[in-house]
C-alpha cells in the first residue's frame, strides 16, 4: 500500500524530533571523555568542603558539551530567525564564557550578576522586539512591568538552576524532563516541534541526556557553572519565546514546569534571610540537600524529583489538551504546588528526624 502524502508528512514530523533529539544526545556524550580529559590535565577539579554534597574530588565544568551542542543548534537555527544570533546564541556564548571562567577561578558574584543581567536584557529586547526610540505597544506600565517580570524570570532561574546543581543528576535530568516537556507543551498547543524554540529544547534535552550518564548515578564529572548557569538561562529564554509565540497560553502550564527549582531555592533563601545568614554564600540547606543529610542517597532523591517533574509535565499537558483554559491553568497551579510542597515537607521531616549530619556521597 502505497503512503499518503499526509502519512508522510505525519511520519517525517514525528522522525525529526526523534532525530533531533538522538542526535543531541550521541554528539554529547561522543564529546564529554575529550572535554572531561582536558578539564583534569588543567585542574578544572571540584574539591569537597564543608559545603559539598560530595566527598571525592571530581571534574567539574561537563556542562561545556552540552553548551557547544545547544550554541552550535542556536547558530543554525538563530539564522531563520530575525535578531537570534545577536539576541540570544551571543548572549548564551558570553555567559558560558564567564561561567567557564568562574568554573576555573572564582569570579566575584557582582560581576557574574552583571553577566546574567545583561544577558537577561538582549533576550529581553530580542523576544520583544525593543527598538530605540519606539515604545512597545499597550500601556507603558503594563508593558514595563512585564518587561521588567521577563528579565527577573531569567536572572532568577539562572541563578535558581546554578543552585540546585549540588548532587549526582539532579539538575541533568531536570534539563532532559524540561526540555523534554517544553516540546511536548508546544505540540499540544499545535505548535510545530520545527518551531525554533521547541527544536531548541528537544536539542538542550537530548544533549542533558548525552551528559546523564556521566554524572549519574555515579559522578565522574560535574556540569559546573557553565553548565547550570548557561542551561538555566536557555530554558528560561525558550519558556518565554513559547509562551510569546503561542499568545501567552503557554505560560502557566511553561512555569509549572520550573516551580521545583524555583520553589526550593526562593524558600530556601527566605529562610536563611529570616535567620541572618548569608543568603549568596554556598550552604547546604537546600530542600534536597536535607534529603541526602539525612541519609537519602543522591539515587533516591534525584529519582524522586525526576518522577514527580515527569507528572508535572504529564498534568500540563493534560491542562493543555483540554483548552488550557484559566480554570485549568488555576488547577495546574494548586496541582504542582500540593505536588513540590509535599515534596519539600518530606525533606525537611526526614532532616528532622535524623538530626542531619549525616556523611556525603
């Protein structure tokens, strides 16, 4: 029987996401033995200290294959796209830059503040299109404050997805789910998986899952700054562009998709804010990292997260496919809230009940 033009179509446009995807992941891990080879010889190398969730010294900066994967996509597919390269691919490049910089030698959290802000502010004015001497059309307060909100989105999750970097897969598998459910949310709302910005997920989600292997369940090297802090920073850009180009009924169901990483970490620093302590110095009193004090291992509560990230992602979709309406979108929302409260509450018993202390992995 021969096939129908629509089946073809229908094939071809399942394939290549398919392919996308693999591809990501085969380059990735085809890459990382060279770049983790390089990283030992020039002592790019992650000692444990009282703050680590590790005992033994380890590689870190990986993240660098998945950047160059991620950068070497944005080049293509920025070239279909009016401003891409200069408004985000640059952008990308310059903050995995600096991050690799602080990867090798510390660099003061001001200056990489600075770095994350100024990237935030070229995705800021190339998503909506700011041009000098133009304001942006509806009311100056409305469109300033939601300008403003994007630019903060994009700072926060930095710097939230640098912070939950601190045990074996965690923020790998959030990359891969992410990514993943960042498609799929987009098909659901009928738009293309070739759309730019959902090609770009499945290419960060299969190039994470390319890096999994290599950090998980077992750590033979860390992602390191340039790799949370740059895929932070994609994320957070890809969830804005969707929710632009799908008119907004993307957002909620998009945000979802990050409140674990976003919940731990702003309740986290309130909590250390209220007490005095520092809230930019390095700790260990994130809700996941009481999990693995009080003797859950790296396994257990990465495994944990990623199966509760994957029915996030499961009900948004679900919200998606039944119109994404505001009923559903508010069900959504108190849903993932019940879901990572839940979680969080699980974490601080268990710390409790132990007394904490316990000896890292």
């Amino acid at each position: 029987m021969r096939m129908t033009a629509a089946m073809s179509s229908e094939l071809s446009s399942m394939v290549r996401p398919l392919a996308t995807f693999v591809a990501a992941a085969v380059i990735s891990a085809g890459i990382l033995p060279p770049i983790r080879a390089a990283l030992r010889a020039g002592g790019v190398v992650d000692r444990p200290n009282a703050r680590s969730s590790h005992a033994i010294a380890t590689v870190r900066g990986g993240g660098l294959a998945i950047v160059l994967v991620c950068v070497t996509a944005m080049i293509f597919a920025g070239m279909a796209v009016r401003g891409a390269l200069v408004g985000f691919a640059l952008p990308t490049v310059v903050l995995a830059a600096v991050s690799f910089a602080d990867d090798y030698r510390p660099i003061g959290a001001r200056t990489r503040l600075l770095v994350h802000g100024v990237a935030a502010l070229s995705a800021v004015i190339w998503l909506y299109r700011l041009e000098p001497g133009k304001s942006p059309d509806g009311d100056g307060w409305i469109v300033g404050g939601g300008l403003a909100a994007a630019g903060l989105w994009i700072v926060g999750y930095v710097n939230a997805f640098n912070f939950m970097d601190g045990i074996n897969g965690l923020a790998s598998t959030q990359a891969l789910i992410t990514g993943v459910g960042t498609a799929a949310l987009a098909g659901a709302a009928h738009i293309s998986l070739d759309h730019p910005a959902a090609w770009l997920a499945l290419v960060l989600a299969g190039a994470s899952l390319g890096f999994l292997p290599f950090n998980f369940p077992r750590a033979s090297i860390f992602l390191g700054d340039v790799g949370s802090a740059t895929v932070g920073y994609v994320l957070a850009v890809l969830a804005l562009w969707l929710a632009r180009d799908s008119g907004w009924s993307l957002l909620v169901p998009l945000a979802c998709l990050h409140l674990n990483f976003v919940g731990d970490t702003s309740l986290t620093l309130l909590r250390r804010w209220r007490r005095g302590e520092p809230v930019m110095q390095p700790h260990r009193t994130h809700f996941y990292q009481l999990a693995v004090r009080a003797g859950r291992s790296h396994t257990q509560v990465t495994l944990i997260m990623a199966m509760l990230q994957a029915a996030i992602v499961g009900l948004a979709l679900v919200a998606v496919h039944r119109g994404g309406t505001r009923g559903e979108a508010i069900e959504l929302c108190i849903a993932t809230l019940l879901v990572w409260t839940g979680f969080f509450a699980w974490c601080e018993r268990a710390f409790n009940r132990s007394g904490g202390g316990r000896p890292v992995e």
